[in-house]
C-alpha cells in the first residue's frame, strides 16, 4: 500500500529545486490551524492575534488546506525564497477563474490526471460541508472575481496580522534547510537524499524509494523534475503532491527524520492477529508475565494446539516475543507494539 517513487537514478541534478515559500508554509499553518489538536499545537493556534473576524472568515476556507490542498499551496514556480508581496502579486495578477479552479481542487473536482473541473462534482462535495460553504463554490463557480479578491485578502490579512513576523523569522532557516538537501542529492543520490527527509522515507532498491502513506502509487520522477520544500508546520505528515505539468512536490518536515513509521503491512498484520476474540485472551495472558502455551491453555481454558497457532500469529504480527527456557518457551506481550495500535487496546488488555 505504500507510494513508490521510481526512477531515482534518472533524474538529472539540474531537475531539482528547493523552495522557502511563503505562501506554501502559509497552507501548511492553516492546516494546523484548522485541526490543532492532530498536530499537537492547540496552545499555539490559541495564542496566534488573529481578530474575530479574520477566524470566522478562515472558518469558510479550511477546505482549501486540507489533505487536499489549492495548487498554490502546493507546489512554487520559483526557487530560492519568494517574497509575500511577489507570490501574492502574481495570484492577484491571474484571471480569476484560473485562482478558482486551483481553489476548488481539494473538492475532487478533477481526476489527479486531468486539468479539467466536474463542476457537479465539486458542487456535491461542497454542499457536505454546509450551506455557507456551498454558496460560496457556487460563486467561485459561477461569478470567481469577487470570491477570489475575498480570499486573497485573507490571505493578506493573515499576512499582516500574525504570518508575517513566523515567516521573518524562520524562512533563511528554511531556505538554508533546502539548498543542504539539494547538495545532499548532488553529492550521496537522491536516494539518500530523500531517505534523509523523513522516517515515512526509506530506499527500496537502487532506483527507486517508498514512501510509507497508505496509498498504493506510483510515481516516475525519472521523467519529471522535484521540487524540496521543507516546511516548520507539516508534520506529521509528508506531503507528496503530483499535479499535471508541475514538479513532483515533497513538503516535509524541516527538523528532519523522526520516529520511524510502520509500514501499511505491519499495522494490518497486527490488526488480522488481534481479529479473533481468543487471541486477546492470550494476550491478557501474556501481559503481567511470560506464560507457555500450556500453561495459558489450563488457566484460559482453550485448546492447546488453538493456543498455539494463535501466539504464532501473534509472535509473526510482532506483538508477542518468544523466549526459550530449557525445554520450554514462555511468551510474553510486546507492550510497545500493542501501544502503536492505541492505548485503549492497551489498557483493555492490562485491566
């Protein structure tokens, strides 16, 4: 289920870019600032001046920054670090009905391979988030110039009123973090390179890495080129973006490498294990102190070849560990593992 990025050895140094872009770290703020609690940052949106207004109007937006993001907040023509004024300069400069349909993106209202808009898909999909929300796609469909100088100036405002003085004070940090990784990839391979970027990251084979989301794909950057953005407000997520006729796009966290991610393989293994009531049973079993499956058998009243079969299950899921003691081999629970799948399982099983 991973997402492989092919063609690593292919792809000429010249074809890579860095970008500080301020614009692509204000998406990645709002997004935290739109499901705080998931990025471990309530204290922080709650301390940010923003006015009342200016947070209700946010409020009417959030879709734009989503999992899905508009183009702009994911990908940059430029290299180096932009300046606010340039980057919004050149949005105000465009038709406003080429700004809306980059804002309707996130709504799903185009295949990923496609430049074209299903307006009565994106008009669907905006009615689910409320009536405020569907009325203001409908004008971004119908009539985009006033909708887009409304979102525009959002986007100035949140400028002046906050973004402004974090963009001052982290983008030469950022715009340092990028050229490193452009050199890395020059000097160690793409490979090594991206691996570098995020746990989520690791090498498969010579010409190509995966890319641990849970989403099967397949993309060849051998033919494309690759844009670097490191970013203060992404994680914990690692955002791949694939936009026809642009650069494939990795925004990434700019403090590097954090704990590593289990594959999609993994987590289902350890669900399929857990999926027979029995078996958190013998887990309960296991959780205080190391049992055979004799042993377990007796005091649970199961089967003995059934006990077996299922702490094979759960010593192959890694959620038990075995261990040999003379003639015997006593099992016991792998609380970090278990702990992976949540802390009420947990909890549940420890009672």
């Amino acid at each position: 289920m991973p997402t492989v990025l092919a063609g690593v050895t292919r792809l000429e140094p010249e074809r890579i870019r860095h970008v500080a872009s301020p614009l692509i770290e204000l998406g990645c703020a709002l997004h935290v600032l739109a499901e705080p609690a998931h990025h471990d940052r309530v204290d922080w949106a709650a301390s940010l001046p923003l006015s009342a207004e200016l947070r209700a109007e946010l409020a009417q937006w959030t879709w734009t920054v989503r999992a899905v993001r508009a183009r702009f907040f994911a990908t940059s023509a430029a290299t180096g670090v932009p300046t606010w004024t340039d980057e919004l300069a050149a949005l105000r400069s465009r038709p406003p009905e080429d700004v809306a349909a980059e804002l309707v993106r996130p709504l799903r209202g185009r295949p990923l391979s496609s430049r074209s808009i299903d307006t009565d898909a994106v008009q669907h999909w905006a009615r689910s988030r409320g009536r405020s929300v569907a009325a203001l796609v409908e004008s971004l469909l119908t009539s985009p110039a006033e909708p887009v100088r409304r979102f525009l100036d959002v986007l100035d405002a949140c400028w002046r009123e906050w973004f402004g003085e974090l963009w001052e004070a982290s983008h030469d940090t950022l715009a340092a973090r990028g050229r490193q990784d452009r050199d890395l990839a020059v000097r160690d391979g793409l490979g090594t390179m991206l691996r570098s970027l995020d746990s989520a990251i690791d090498v498969r084979d010579a010409d190509s890495v995966v890319v641990q989301k849970v989403q099967s794909k397949r993309i060849d950057i051998g033919t494309r080129s690759l844009l670097l953005v490191p970013s203060n407000y992404i994680a914990p997520h690692l955002f791949v973006g694939e936009i026809p006729g642009e650069p494939v796009t990795v925004i990434y966290p700019a403090g590097g490498r954090a704990a590593a991610v289990p594959t999609a393989q993994q987590i289902r293994a350890r669900l399929d294990a857990l999926a027979s009531p029995d078996r958190l049973q013998v887990c309960r079993a296991v959780a205080s102190e190391a049992r055979t499956a004799g042993e377990i058998a007796a005091l649970w009243g199961l089967h003995p070849t059934q006990v077996t079969r299922h702490l094979r299950a759960l010593t192959r899921a890694g959620l038990v560990t075995a261990e040999r003691q003379g003639r015997f081999v006593a099992y016991r629970l792998n609380n970090d593992a278990l702990t992976t799948l949540g802390t009420d399982l947990l909890t549940l099983i420890m009672r």
